[in-house]
C-alpha cells in the first residue's frame, strides 16, 4: 500500500538502542553512606573507617574526596580503599580532620555521598595552681566557678564535696548550669562548709573521659538570717536557637532566703503541661515550630520576686517534600524533573550530573528545584542528583535517566487477534508498539489504506474507532507502525455479532422501610456470547456477596437479571442501573426506588433565653425520609452523666412544621444538654446531635434537706446529722444549710448556718443542756439567691451520760469448776440514756480490781452465766450499768468460789458378762484426790461395732 516517505525508505526491522545497553543494567545506588564521626586524640584506636557501598550493575568503583579535592588512594598509604569503605591508619587532627565524600561510579554515571565530617575531640587536664577559697555569710547565696579547661566538644558538669564520690545533690537549693560547670547555692547554710571539686567529663565515639579540678574552700562568715528577694544568677540568653527535633534546655536559678521557688510560662503561648515543672530547668526533649517564641523564668519567695526572658528560635535541616525517581525518556522527547525541599533558612537547591556540578546550557534549563530538557539526546543518559542545603545540613535525592531509542515492536502488545463487535455499536482497537520516538501510524482493511470518515477515525495515539458497525465491516485490519529506527505492523480480525437489548426493564418503585423490593430486567443477545447482567446502585457497583448484605440475584436464567432487595433501608433508595453486558456490547436500563422511613435527624440545635427552669430551644429541619414529619419530641440530660429524659415543653405538643419551642421544669443552676427527635407516621427517626453544653440560671433551693438524725457526742452537746444535698438540688453557688432547734415543749427557735454544700453534720455545745434531751429539729438549704423550704420536724436527743445508778443486791454461786451464775437487781431507773445492759467484772482474792475481766450482757437480763473461770478460786464481783456514753458506778461486790475439778482418773478393772438380753458391768471406783470434788456418780456409754 502507498506509504509516506520515511515509511517507504526504511526496512521493517525491530532495532532498540537505550544508554542502559540491557534490563540488567543500572546505575549506583547507595545502601550505606559515611557517617561523621568524633575521634578521641587520645584514643588508643589505630584507625577509623567512614563507610560507603553502593548497588550497581555492572558494580561500582570509588573514589574519595576530602573538602572537596579527590583524594589519590595509593598502596601502603594511610589512606586505604577497603570494598568502597575508606580507612584512614593513625587518624590526626592536623592530617585528617575535615568533611569527607564517596564517589560511586560505573559506565551508567556517578552519585556522590553525603558528607561526614570527621572531627577530633580532646578534655585538657584543669589547671594546677590552687584555687581561692571562696567566702561569704552563712544564709548568703555564693557561686563557685569551675573555670573548665579546653575541651571539644560540650562537657556534662558535677561537683563533690570535701572527698569522691560525694557529690553535691541537684536539689532546690544546689544548682550545677550544665552551661558554665559553675555551682549556685541559693542559701549556704552550715553543712556547705567545706572543700569543692568541679568534675568535668566528654562524651565522644569511642571513650568517656573525666577531669577534676583542685580543691577549693568555702568559708562561711557568721550566720545572717536576713530575708531576702530572689536574685536570678545562672540565666539562659536572650535568644537560644534550636533545630527541630533537638532537645531544648533552658536554665535558671536565683539566690534568695527562703529559697525562691522557680516557675516556667510561655509568654506568648501556653506552655505544654508536660514541660510545666519547678525545676532550674526547662527541658523541651524534641523541639517543634509550635515550641518557638518567649519563655519567661520567675524565681519569687516571701520577700519577692524576678523574672528573665528569652527567645526560643527553631530552624530546621533539610527536609524532602518532593524527590527525583529512575526515569525512562524517548530520545527527542522533552522531560522535567522536580524536587523540593523544606527547612528553615529555606534551603537552596543545586543540580549533579555524573557527581559534577550541572548549570543551564543548550536543551538543559536549571531553575532550582526544577530541571527541564528539551529534545533528549542519548548523552542525556546518567546519574542525577538533586542537593538541598541550608547552613544546618545538606540532603541528596539521586535518580537515574535512561535515553531510549526503539524501533516499533509489537510482541509486548499486539493488536488482538479477533476483534469482536455488535451490529450497530461502535469499537475502538488500539495500537500500541513499543517505540522511541513515538511512531507514526496507519491502518488498513485488507489492501485499502483506512482514513478518516464520518464513521472511521484513527486518533492521534493510533486507535482506529469504528462506528455504526454493520456485517460488511468483517474482515482483517492492520496497523502498520514507523519511526526513524524502523518500523512493524500487527493485524487482527473484526467480527460483527448480534447487538444486546434489554427486553423487560426495571420500573421505579415507593416503598416503605424494611420493605422488600423484586426490579426485574430481561434481556437478548447474540447466542454464541455469554451475557452477563451488572446492578448499579447511584452509578456505584452493587456487592452480592457482601456478608449480611440486603441484595439478592432472583433468578439464575442467562436472559433473566432480576435484582431483590430484602429489607429496604433509607440508604437502598436511589436510582439503580441494570446492565446486560456481553463481551462486544451493553445496554441499560434504569429505575428510581424511593424508600419512605422516620425522619433523619434534626440539625443545628440552639439554645436560647436560659432562665432558672426554662430554655428556649431552636432547630433546622432534617430529612423528611418522604413521608412529612408530623411531631418533633425535645430531650435533655445533665453533663457529664446523665441519661436522655423527655422533657415537658410549651407548646405540649411540638407539630412537625415548628422550628423552636419552650423546654419547662428543667433544675436551677444545673448544666445541660439538648437534643430533638422529629416522628412521623412510619416513627421516629434517629435522634439530632447534643446541643453546646449550657448553664440554668441560679435559684433559690426548692428542696428541703432529707435524713435528719442525731444524737451522741460529748455531754453538753446537740449533734444534728442529715443527708449532703446533691448537686441537682442546690439551685445555685453558695450553697449551705440553716438548722433551727429547740427544747421539746419551749417556744422559741435557735438557728445556725452551716456552710458549704458537702456539710452534713452539726454541734451544738451548752453546758445547759440535760443529758438525753429531746430537741425539735428541722433544716433547710440556701444559697445566694435565698433560702429554700424547711423540712419536716424531727426529734433528736442530746449526748447521753453515763448511768448514775449502781445496780444492789448482787449474788454470785460457783456452779463448777470454771462458770458461776450472777444476779442482781437494776436499781432506780434514771434519764441519763438509753441503757444498753450491764458490765459484770470479775477479779480473783488477792487480785486488784483494775486486773478484773469483764463481760457485757446485750440487753436488760438480770442474770448472767460467766465462764472461763479457774477451779476452786475465789472471785469477787461487781456489775454496773452501761449505755452508748460509757459504764455507771459499781454496785457492792459479792464473791463466789468455783468448785474443784472432776476427777481426772478413770474407773479401773472394768469386765463384763453377758446374758440373753442383759449386759452386766463390773469397775472399781475412783477415789478423788483432795484437790479434786467428790464422786457422785458414774455415765455408762454404749456403741455397736459390726463384724
């Protein structure tokens, strides 16, 4: 067929020509990169090793440099190259100090690392001439310098006292600043006498090591017990500045007597709870932007205060936002590539080609982060890396660009090789060769070159579009493809079949919740496809085999699509789509289902015009759910735990077209949330969010106390209980109670007021008031607003004392060997209390009566059993009357004498004899010794043992 020029002179040949050379080719990519590092100069280490290895294939070479010149790695230099690691043999500060860089390399191009800088650090040893002795009045602050020798870098600071390892405590009234090694004492006192060493260790790579200062004395003056205001000594600067992510210490302590407590603030923000603290010390562990601004130290005791201030500045390191990736380009084609970075100073952006510096040039624009080529060239291809930096660090992003150049090919992606399509429809085949530069296409049918008409198109990237399809469009198509490395085609074959119709579709339905809904949807197509039916749901796909989902496939017939829904809910309404779908064509039908339900949930509830028990409430309507709202229902609950109640409301009946009603009997001084629930006649819908959290206005208490009680305490005193008020009741601030009391029969009121709402009790002490007294008792709350109603009258008695009667007539019989029996006669009864019972005591001859045991009886017995007595002794007893206030006189004493024990030995030579019925026993008797009671008779036990 008639083809352009450049068609025509080229052979059909598939060539590819890319600055890879092969898919297992590509250029170095870093897995380890050198870390700085801090040398010891007096570390016994004989070498350090900065680490650098790269993948890459082929694999990579290295090569080092140091502050920028490459570094010549000879044999049996100090520098050795071990794999791409650098070795460097006998490290000193003069020689080797400095930033370091690892060049990776092969034929795809070059990346370099980022830099580690290699640092020595050294602690010099103090000074040694001796120190001044420092003095000063004992109850004076005093500063002792510890003037640390050279060092690189920071020290950590302690201090000892008088010997090692006593070392002074970092309590309120030491401080040791971290900063200077210098130790502050707020206020010396007489244990600071003594000698003092400032202890100075670096923190390096590969050792700690330590130094001591010599001794210095401090003398104390005599004792000054002057108060004084704080004096802040050891300040932080005016401006600190810190990175991101560092951590942050601020210090400040002050001398002063009494001590001076430290308090921290953000004067321009809050300060994090966690940072809060009474510490010299204000530690940020991992600084952000959002710690930034000024922190304000205040060091205030009885006599005084004072305060310093300093600025906070964070900056921050490089950070990538955006990076470079491997790229892949048609030769000639144009490419732009970005990154970006963010930090603080705003980092500057620079460009690496091959490791070495890239500046615009001729198809190659560098615009900061942006690097744009025009017309790629092979000689593009290689290494790139993009480098952002700022004072406090410098980041690298590397990537590859590979420049291809291929001719058309199309084993990857062929033209399918039969081409289905439906009467009437329309296809779209797509022509996609591999190739580099894009190539250009042309298709034919048979022998005849295709072009564009008002059914056929080829569009710009090579698809061929036919519409209208009829039988006559059968047959073979091919695409040839071409660009200036050569050229290929790829056919396939159209094959025109029977269009697919829907036959039955799907008709819109109004349905109610939890209704279940059939949407039938039939259809024809050509009988040597399969056809395959798909359900839309608002144009998103349907999920049969969702667990516990709603939708059912009704019928497994080819033709037949029907779709159920089973228990409708609100969301199921929508417009649904049925599609009859073969592998050449569809058709679709659509429907509109309506579900009715409760209404959806009112919005934007607002409460206005609070009063003490009153509240208007307004709202917006929510969804009707079509079917018209006919009542809303308003509910409230107190914060933070209460439940959703109904409330009363004006109007009592809220109709379904209100927007606003009046919520009645809520609680005075109580705090509250709202909500509303709109109905209609398919129910209730679900209920709108809570309201803002509001306050009713304060009122006087409308409830009286509850639990009025008493009685007890120390003689002379009325003590009155009841039952605490709980929050809901106390209408207001100020809360407390008003008791008023008086003699049973008198006329005339007391009246106290108990503040506070959490009082629950209260005493009245008068040395005229009897023992056991009824009082008339009543209460009531109040607060600031006013008193509330009285509660009901109750009695209550005053303190009871002690009985003042003895009981008389007390007798006492040993009954055995360790109980006696006790009785007695009460004696005149008297109104000092409710009597409880009686205290017997009882205490052997010879014995003092303060050694006396005793036992109570429970309740008003006049006799007693007492136990647990010793044998033949002789006991003298008392028994007295008890109540809740304490035990009465003694009543005289009687004695008794418990009887001498059984006797201990058994009866001896015991035989038997049996008879028909009768069993005949036989012992000697026992004879009882003279510490033991005599025998008046003997117990015969019988048992049965079976054989």
């Amino acid at each position: 067929p008639p083809c352009p020029v450049l068609l025509c002179l080229l052979p059909w040949t598939a060539t590819q020509i890319s600055a890879r050379g092969s898919p297992a080719t590509f250029g170095p990519v870093f897995e380890d990169q050198p870390l700085g590092l801090l040398f010891p100069e007096e570390s016994t280490e004989e070498k350090v090793t900065l680490a650098c290895r790269a993948r890459a294939s082929p694999p990579a070479t290295y090569r080092w440099k140091m502050n920028g010149t490459e570094m010549k790695l000879e044999p049996g230099s100090r520098h050795q190259l071990v794999g791409g690691n650098l070795v460097i043999m006998n490290p000193t500060k003069a020689q080797d100090a400095g930033v370091y860089q690892c060049l990776a390399s092969n034929p795809v191009g070059t990346v370099v690392s980022r830099e580690a800088v290699l640092r020595f650090g050294f602690l010099q040893e103090f000074s040694k001439e001796e120190r001044d002795p420092v003095r000063t009045h004992e109850g004076w602050g005093v500063m002792l310098p510890c003037n640390p020798p050279a060092h690189y870098p920071g020290l950590s600071y302690r201090w000892l006292l008088n010997e090692f390892p006593n070392f002074i405590p970092t309590d309120g009234r030491h401080f040791v600043s971290q900063t200077t090694g210098n130790l502050y004492i707020a206020r010396t006192n007489a244990s600071d006498l003594g000698n003092y060493s400032c202890l100075a260790t670096s923190h390096m790579d590969f050792s700690t090591k330590s130094v001591f200062s010599k001794f210095a004395q401090l003398n104390l003056a005599a004792e000054d017990t002057r108060l004084f205001a704080p004096s802040i000594k050891a300040r932080f600067p005016a401006e600190t500045y810190a990175l991101v992510g560092q951590q942050v210490t601020l210090e400040c302590f002050a001398f002063g007597n009494p001590v001076p407590q430290i308090k921290w603030r953000k004067v321009d923000g809050s300060l994090s709870p966690q940072w809060a603290t009474a510490e010299p010390t204000l530690q940020i562990p991992s600084v952000s932007f959002e710690d930034e601004g000024t922190y304000e130290c205040e060091a205030e005791n009885s006599k005084g205060r004072d305060t310093v201030q300093g600025r906070i500045i964070v900056q921050a390191q490089p950070e990538w936002l955006k990076v470079i990736s491997d790229m892949e380009a048609d030769i000639g084609s144009n490419l732009r590539w970005g990154c970006a970075a963010a930090g603080k100073p705003r980092p500057t952006v620079r460009w690496l080609r091959n490791g070495e510096p890239l500046a615009s040039q001729p198809r190659v624009e560098v615009l900061a982060g942006d690097l744009r080529f025009s017309k790629l060239s092979l000689e593009d291809s290689g290494m790139y890396q993009c480098v952002a930096e700022n004072k406090h660090g410098t980041i690298y992003a590397s990537a590859e660009l590979a420049v291809q150049a291929l001719a058309p090919d199309f084993r990857l992606n062929p033209v399918k090789r039969l081409i289905p399509a439906a009467r009437g429809g329309e296809i779209a085949i797509p022509c996609q060769p591999r190739a580099a530069p894009k190539a250009v296409v042309l298709w034919s049918k048979g022998t005849e070159i295709l072009v564009n008409s008002s059914r056929v198109t080829v569009t710009p990237d090579g698809t061929l579009i036919i519409r209208n399809i009829s039988r006559s469009d059968e047959g073979k198509y091919t695409c040839f493809a071409e660009n200036f490395m050569g050229k290929a085609n790829s056919t396939g074959i159209l094959s025109v079949r029977d269009a697919t119709k829907i036959t039955l579709a799907p008709s819109s339905a109004d349905i109610n919740l939890g209704d279940s809904l059939t949407l039938q949807c039939h259809a024809s197509h050509d009988p040597t496809m399969d056809l395959t039916f798909i359900w839309t749901l608002d144009d998103f796909p349907i999920d049969f085999d969702k667990p516990g989902g709603h939708y059912r496939r009704a019928s497994a017939k080819e033709t037949v699509g029907d779709l159920t829904i089973l228990n409708a809910q609100l969301r199921h309404g929508g417009k649904y789509t049925c599609m009859a779908q073969t592998v050449v064509d569809s058709a679709s039908k659509e429907a509109t289902v309506l579900v009715r339900g409760p209404p959806g949930p009112p919005g934007g509830v607002v409460v206005r015009n609070i009063g003490d028990t009153t509240v208007q409430l307004s709202w917006s309507r929510g969804f009707d759910n079509h079917s018209p709202i006919a009542k809303y229902t308003l509910q409230a609950r107190t914060v933070p735990a209460g439940k959703w109640k109904q409330v009363r409301t004006n109007p009592t009946n809220i109709e379904g077209n209100a927007e606003t009603a009046q919520v009645l009997g809520l609680t005075p001084w109580m705090d509250y949330e709202f909500r509303v629930l709109a109905s209609n006649i398919l129910g209730t819908g679900e209920p709108s969010g809570p309201s803002s959290k509001i306050r009713t206005k304060e009122a006087a208490p409308s409830v009286a106390p509850s639990g009025l009680s008493g009685g007890g305490g120390a003689p002379g005193e009325l003590i009155v209980n009841w039952t605490p008020m709980s929050r809901e009741y106390q209408n207001g601030d100020g809360f407390g109670y008003v008791l008023s009391f008086r003699r049973q029969g008198s006329s005339g009121w007391q009246t106290a007021r108990v503040p506070g709402a959490d009082a629950q009790h209260f005493v009245y002490s008068n040395d005229s008031v009897r023992p056991y007294t009824p009082f008339e008792v009543k209460i009531r709350g109040y607060n600031r607003r006013g008193d509330g109603p009285e509660s009901l009258t109750a009695l209550v008695y005053s303190a009871e004392e002690e009985p003042r009667v003895a009981p008389t007539k007390v007798w006492a019989k040993g009954v055995s060997s360790s109980e006696m029996n006790v009785t007695w006669e009460p004696g005149q009864q008297d109104t000092n209390g409710i009597l409880l019972g009686y205290e017997i005591r009882y205490w052997r001859a010879g014995d003092k009566e303060a050694a006396a045991d005793r036992v109570r009886t429970a309740g008003l017995d006049t006799r007693a059993r007492v136990t647990g007595l010793h044998p033949n002794t002789k006991y003298h007893v008392t028994v007295r009357a008890y109540n809740r206030a304490g035990t009465g006189p003694a009543s005289p004493s009687a004695n008794a004498t418990t009887m001498k024990p059984p006797p201990q030995r058994p009866p001896g030579n015991i035989s038997w004899t049996f008879s028909s019925s009768s069993l005949s026993i036989k012992w000697d008797p026992v004879v009882p010794l003279r510490n033991e009671s005599a025998v008046t008779g003997y117990k015969v036990r019988k048992g049965f043992t079976r054989h």
